[in-house]
C-alpha cells in the first residue's frame, strides 16, 4: 500500500472506504510516495514510526475517530504536516470545525476529480517545503548568532566566558530533574548570561574580572549588564525569550503560591531564577568557599533565593563532585570537554583560560598556537569525569 520514492514527498491518506485509498495510490504515486490508512487509529500509528510525512488527508466521516479529531491529533504529533479534509457532506458546520480545530490547509468536497486533487496535493507540498524550510534557516541562523556571540566572548572577554560555561553546567544540572521543554532555551540563556558584560566600561570589566572590590557606584553599573545583555539578544530572531531569562536573573526573588510550583512557572521566570541561583553560587566559590559552606550560604537565605531551585542545585553539585576527579595535566593530555581547575596563562603571564572553563576544539587549538609562539605555564589542574583515562597523545 506504500509506494517509496526518496525524491517524491511522503503523504498520508486517511479513508474507511479501501477503493478511495485505491484512488488515491493511483492518482498520486507518480508525483508522492504515498502511505494509506483505513482508519483514524491507523493513521495515527503510520504518524507515530514516520517522521518525514508532508501532507495528510483525511476523510471526515470514519467509524471511530472521525476526520477533524484524528487531523487534530495529527497536528499536535507532527505539527509541520499539512492537513487537508476530504467529505462528502456539503456541511459548513464540519469545514470550521476542521479549520478551528485541526488548522487545516484545505477542505476538499467528494467528488473530487483527479485534477484538482493532484493541485490540492501539490500546493500542500509546497506548503509544507515553505513552513519546514523557513524553520531551517531560522535555526541555521540562530545557531550561527549564538556561535558568533560565544566567540566575540572567548576573545573580548574569556572571564565572562568562562563564568558563562560555569553557569550552564550548574543550570543543566538543575534541569535533568525539571525536564523542561526546549531545554536547549534555558542552557544558551546560562551561557550568555555574562555577555553583558561587554557594554561596560573596560576599566569597570578590568575590575570585575579581577575580582576587585567594587565602590557601591560601580556595582550599581555592573547590575546593569542583564538588562543591557537582553537589548542586545532582543533583535535576534527567536531569542526573546532567552532574553528575558537573562534579564530577569537580576529580578528581586519572593516566594508567593504562584511561583512556588517549578513546573508551572513561566519559562522565562524559572530561567532567570536558575541562573540567579547559580550566579550567586558562583559569586561564593570565587571568594574561597567550598562547595558545601557556599550551598550552606544559599540555604540560609531564603528571601533571596528559590528554596526549590536552591535544593535542585545542592543536588546537582554533590552528583557533579561524586562522578569527577581532578587531574594535573600537561597541555599535550588536555582535551575538549575538560575543564580548567586553575588559571592557564602564557609564560609572559597573561590570562588564556579562566578557572571553571570548558575546553572546546577552538580553545584548544588556540592555546596550542599561543604554546609554539609564547609558551605556557603547565602542569595545570582539570576536572574530569571520574575513572575516566587520560586519552593517549596524538
């Protein structure tokens, strides 16, 4: 009943009747591959083990589930699909309740002639090509946004980087128990949540970087740099909300009946909440805490921070300190995915990669090139995942 093409768009036919799904493989197979059901559940189960299916149309009128319910399910299993209706009741009652309920594309009355259903087809692909390719490029270029704004960090300012990589590992930590959807949101928004940084004044980042104190004056331009990083994230597409989670990391914390449940918090307002927690983590282990006198710390103010977020990360950071072992390594055994223990600075002392930063393929292959022309202070400490060997030298 399935005509396989990789060339041809993949469609779904829905219809009780077999010499209408008949029909439709005749009318169809030269221009689509084309999938047949005989019933509501069936196409649902066809829906389930294919991914890559363009277009569906469906009878309305089918013992079980009839053609608006089953397209309705349909839009929420493969949302990008186009959804046709094919009846035989000339019934305007059934034409909105198929566009209200199951966003339909056309509506499409019994008899239809082989013309106009082939047009029908045709015009739902191309629908389809235009939704599923828009949403390509827009990730392409969100992807490559983000890369853009890590790399203008790496240079600009590693040590905001560096802290940025430090946040997300405590965020992801605290997601694995949250699950929720688009995670990928809330780790970028933990990753950027220092780019602000880049607006202030280089003497004001100097300071900060060097983890000097602050006069009440410049910690008060300092506390600007989540709302100057959210400005700057607003004009990228898709990148809203990860503003607003970075933005609102500065937000006054209260704890109220409406934001005491974690899962029914608005994404933005649990992402600002996550890296509020985390950054203040962050904020006493640089000043010499250890791990357990900085959870301490946290639980202890409760007016300032989510209790359940601060529980979630208390969690977290024992399982990271459980399964990893910090090693003493030279520059030839330091691999991606490792993080830096101690600052790595050229011979001439300056800074190449902060405490707490991840190794990427591009810092590496810096640090490499800066280790044939300056040199490098090495051995150094790193932190890797517990029983896990060195990786031999290349």
């Amino acid at each position: 009943m399935t005509s396989r093409s990789e060339s041809k768009p993949h469609v779904l036919c829905v219809d009780d009747e077999p010499n209408v799904l008949s029909g439709f493989v005749r009318q169809l197979r030269k221009d689509f591959q084309v999938s047949v059901a005989e019933s509501g559940e069936e196409g649902l189960e066809v829906l389930r083990e294919e991914e890559q299916i363009a277009v569906i149309c469906s009878d309305y009128n089918m013992p079980g589930i009839d053609g608006v319910q089953f397209l309705k399910t349909a839009q929420l299993l493969r949302p990008d699909t186009t959804r046709m209706l094919l009846t035989g009741r000339n019934d305007m009652n059934i034409a909105l309740d198929a566009i209200n309920e199951g966003r339909i594309f056309r509506f499409l009355m019994k008899p239809c002639s082989p013309e106009t259903l082939l047009k029908a087809f045709q015009d739902a692909a191309r629908q389809y090509n235009l939704v599923t390719g828009e949403r390509a490029l827009l990730e392409q270029t969100l992807a490559g946004s983000v890369k853009l704004l890590m790399e203008l960090l790496t240079h600009a300012n590693p040590v905001a980087l560096s802290r940025g990589v430090r946040i997300r590992r405590m965020v992801q930590g605290m997601l694995l128990r949250l699950n929720p959807e688009e995670q990928w949101r809330f780790e970028t928004a933990a990753t950027l949540s220092q780019i602000g940084c880049l607006a202030l004044a280089p003497d004001l980042r100097e300071k900060v970087n060097a983890g000097r104190p602050l006069t009440p004056f410049e910690q008060e331009r300092f506390l600007e740099h989540p709302r100057l990083a959210a400005q700057l994230l607003s004009n990228i597409p898709r990148l809203d909300e990860i503003a607003e989670m970075i933005a609102r990391q500065a937000d006054a914390f209260e704890l109220t009946a409406q934001n005491a449940n974690l899962k029914l918090m608005p994404a933005g307002q649990l992402g600002g909440l996550l890296i509020k927690v985390a950054v203040a983590f962050d904020d006493l282990i640089l000043a010499g805490k250890t791990d357990e006198q900085a959870m301490s710390v946290l639980r202890s103010k409760i007016r300032e921070y989510h209790p359940a977020i601060v529980a979630l990360l208390d969690v977290a950071s024992t399982e990271h300190a459980r399964s990893h072992d910090q090693r003493r390594v030279m520059l030839a055994d330091l691999r991606t995915r490792m993080i830096v223990d101690e600052e790595v600075r050229a011979t001439n002392g300056v800074l190449l990669v902060s405490r707490g930063q991840e190794i990427t393929a591009d810092v590496l292959a810096r640090l490499h090139q800066i280790a044939q022309q300056l040199g490098i202070r090495e051995p150094f400490d790193v932190i890797v995942p517990r029983h896990s060997p060195i990786p031999p030298r290349d």
